[in-house]
C-alpha cells in the first residue's frame, strides 16, 4: 500500500460558494490551533475560521460542530511551497477533511475510511502562499467525545510536476550517495548523526523500513528523536526508509543524514563513516567543501 495517492482523483466534490456566505475568524497561534465545537453558538450559521501561518503545525477540533475553514498561509514571502501534507491522528473522528480547489471541495480524509486514516496524504497546490482545507464535521447522535486531529506539512519542490514519491517525506535514497550530495547532506539535513544499525524491521503493508541505531555521537538534530534511555546510558534512535532501499543490518559506525517529517526522521545519505570522513578531508584540502564539519 502507497503511502501516497494524487487528491485530484478522488470523485467526491461539493460546492463550495455557499460555505463562503458567513466566515468568523478564530484565536489561533501561529503554527498551531486547538478548539471545541461546544464553544461555539449552536444558533449561528457562521463557519469558523483559522490562520496557521507555519510550514508545519497542528490542528485539534474537538466535539466537531458544523464545518471549520482552515488557512494555511505561512509567513514567507519567498516561499514556493508545491505540496501539503495531512497526517491525521490515530484518533481522528468526527469530521471529514476537504481541500479547496477552483470553488469545489475535494474530499482529501474521510473519518468513514479506517485504513486511509492512518496514511499520509498530499496535494499539490495551485495557490502556493495560501491553501484552504475545510472540515466538516459528521452528523452526531449523542455527546460522546470526538476529536478530528491532524498535523500539516507544507513542502516545497523543484520538479514541475507533483511526483510524490520525489518529495521530502518519502527523500530516501536508496543508492549510495555522490561526493557532492553527501557533503551537502551534512550541511542540510535536519539531522547528523553517528552511530551503528542495531536492527532492521520491515513494514510491508506501508512498504516502509525501520532502522534501529545506537547513537554514538549526535551532531546535529532539529527535534529530540534521537535521546538517551535512562536505563542504559545509551543514545538511540529510529530513522525510517522505503521498502525498496532493501536496507540491512550491518556492522561497523555510518553517518546517518536525513530530513524529519512529523516528528519523524526519514534517512538520507548513509555512508560509513570512515568513508565519509576522507571525503570531507580530501574537499576540505582543495576548499571545496560547502560547510564546516566538526568531528569531535
């Protein structure tokens, strides 16, 4: 099963002008925005309405009532962001998730499909400083808790075209890296670390990979995905692949680079470490190398 599915697919499609007859705004931080539909007045016919102004963040609606409208504007001007990403919560109940697009909604997360939910799904944007999602919550028999949650990831692409399994979330190599990338890979990626593959374990229905490394070293991490366990002492982490890198447990120290998505660490270039390092030495000798790398 794909992690990925192209939006514009999908055949259920609303109109959407009458939506746009009444919108109220609601607080929100930047990246981020948490609400309950029982604050709301249940006599007004106003749709809700949120700025999230990050290229990632969170949405938590609970006790969905009526319909939310959610804008995603990040505060970059210079900023081409291509694709969104929605990753709904393993939780996610009572409504269901539309992308605005040409003045019709298309259905992007349905609550009714259980195995979809726990998938990760992109569009492409044709507006891309500003994209609307519009969730609308699912008709309700009693007042029992239910909360329609998601992260956002808004992701920026060279190709002209949305091939998916190019972006970010799924940038995987899964051939050994040049000299020129891998030295670029150090400078970029959200992470860099040392250390070794303790175990491999394979994911066929999402034809993903898990890689288990204990961390010897960590140079450089966005967000603490990689920590110590305090009963043993020790560093570790997980860095996820794709299937088809057809990654194995090996010996000997690598340097693990990558990208986090979700608060999840996809791998990059992977070298073995004394490999690495000659490479950095032999650029830094003729002034070629992009950034500095401390090794100790």
């Amino acid at each position: 099963m794909s992690l990925w599915r192209e939006l514009w697919s999908r055949r259920s499609v609303l109109s959407l002008l009458p939506l746009w007859l009444l919108l109220q705004p609601c607080p929100a931080d930047y990246c981020s925005w948490k609400g309950s539909g029982l604050s709301w007045d249940p006599h007004s016919r106003a749709v809700e309405q949120v700025h999230l102004r990050c290229t990632e963040g969170s949405l938590e609606w609970m006790y969905p009532a009526r319909a939310l409208r959610v804008i995603l504007e990040p505060n970059l001007s210079s900023a081409r962001h291509t694709a969104v990403c929605i990753k709904p919560s393993s939780h996610f109940q009572g409504a269901n998730i539309y992308v605005e697009r040409d003045g019709q909604l298309h259905l992007l997360v349905s609550e009714a499909e259980v195995p979809r939910l726990r998938q990760v799904s992109c569009f492409s944007t044709c507006t891309p400083q500003r994209v609307a999602l519009f969730l609308q919550a699912s008709p309700q028999r009693d007042i029992s808790r239910r909360t329609a949650s998601f992260q956002y990831e808004l992701l920026s692409n060279q190709s002209t075209s949305p091939d998916f399994q190019k972006m970010a979330l799924v940038e995987a190599m899964c051939r050994p890296c040049d000299n020129m990338e891998l030295l670029m890979a150090i400078c970029s990626s959200d992470f860099v670390v040392r250390g070794s593959i303790q175990n491999v374990s394979h994911d066929l229905e999402n034809q993903m990979s898990r890689v288990e490394v204990g961390v010897l070293q960590v140079y450089r991490q966005k967000n603490q995905i990689f920590r110590e366990d305090k009963s043993t002492g020790e560093w570790q982490g997980l860095i996820k692949t794709l299937l088809q890198c057809k990654v194995k447990k090996g010996g000997g120290d690598f340097l693990f680079t990558g990208n986090e998505h979700f608060g999840e660490a996809w791998l990059g270039c992977a070298p073995r470490f004394e490999e690495f390092r000659a490479v950095y030495q032999t650029a830094s000798k003729k002034g070629a190398n992009p950034c500095e790398f401390q090794f100790d």
